[in-house]
C-alpha cells in the first residue's frame, strides 16, 4: 500500500459521500491531505471548492439529485453489473464477506456494502488488498460511472479519472470499451431487470 493511494482513496471516499456540515468541517483537513502529492490535487479542487462555496441546502440538493434519485450516476458498484437481477444479493454477499474477513468491524451505517465511498474508506482504512481487489474487481463499474459524470459535465469526474488511474491499464475511451473490459455479454437474468441497459454490464467473475 502506497501512501499515495491511501489519501487518494480517502479523499475520494469523503468527496463521494453525502455533503453534510461533518464533511465540510473535514474540506481543510482533505486539501492538507492532499497537498502531499500536487499530481493528485488538481483533480479534486472542483468539488473541494464546491463544498466550500455553495450553501448547504443547494450543496445537499445537488448531491441527491445527482447520486441518489437516478441512476446516470450510481455510487453502487454493483449496480453497473447486475442491476436489480436476483444475483445481485449473492454479489452484495462478496463485498459483506470482504469486510468480515478483516479484523475490524466494518460499520455500513445502513448502505448497501457495495457503496462506492464504503469501498473506498475500506480500502483507505481497514484492509487496502482486500479493497483494492474489489475495485479492480468492479474496474467496469468505476469506467461506467466515469463516463457518465464526464457526460454531464460533473466536477466528480476527475476524482473517478484519478481512482482508475490508480488501477491495471488504461480507462477504456467509451461504452462499448468498457464491454470489451468486461469480458461478457449482456445480463441474462430477467428477473426484475428492464430491457437491456448498456450500463449493466456483467463483471468477469473471479
């Protein structure tokens, strides 16, 4: 585990999360944080700043308008693999499993475990292989919700450049090469899934 990485996660896990009066309080100790390694601060400054400048009702009502009530910009990984398929708990089951295998306990204060800034504070926090795994594991999901931010023109989409910049390979150049990245073709299960979205793609199992 690099250090590096380890402060890029975290502030990563923070700029992704719910823009409460908690997570403002921490933007000074995020950007001392991040000072460390000038590469990596510039992709954040956009959403620092935002945190800083926009008052809190709008900074909150953005936040859910964009990561909670859609899903252009799903902060679930897998949600971009098996979208609301049956096999989407047994996936759920692996990120539960990661988690209990470490020895501490690993609070998911009420979120699905596959919650990006869960993963991510993990990874940062408690066990940096484990979580490491799972973002390599779910590389097609950060690409999709990469691709989706940059779409909208969302000051996010550097800090999700950066997270996959920290990855095996090259970021793909659109959707269909995130299908490639995959492996596999489209779901299969039809329960509780809608017609076909190239957003839900399917991971290569381990």
């Amino acid at each position: 585990m690099s250090r590096r990485s380890q402060v890029l996660y975290l502030a990563a896990a923070w700029c992704l999360s719910y823009p409460d009066e908690d997570l403002v309080a921490r933007v000074p100790l995020i950007r001392a944080a991040l000072a460390e390694f000038p590469g990596v601060t510039a992709g954040f400054e956009a959403v620092l700043d935002q945190l800083e400048g926009t008052p809190a009702m709008e900074l909150q009502a953005f936040y859910v308008r964009e990561f909670d009530l859609g899903k252009r910009h799903a902060l679930h990984l897998s949600y971009w693999t098996d979208g609301d398929t049956r096999r989407r708990g047994e996936v759920l089951g692996t990120f539960k499993e990661a988690y209990r295998q470490s020895d501490i306990l690993v609070d998911t204060q009420g979120e699905l475990p596959d919650y990006l800034p869960m993963v991510l504070e993990y990874a940062a926090r408690v066990d940096f292989e484990a979580g490491h795994a799972l973002l390599v594991r779910y590389r097609p999901s950060l690409e999709m919700l990469r691709l989706g931010l940059a779409r909208d023109g969302l000051p996010h989409t550097k800090i999700l450049e950066a997270l996959c910049a920290t990855l095996p390979g090259k970021s793909p150049r659109d959707e269909q090469d995130v299908m490639r990245m995959a492996g596999l073709g489209p779901p299969t299960e039809a329960v509780g899934l809608d017609p076909y979205d190239p957003r839900l793609l399917p991971v290569r199992r381990a």
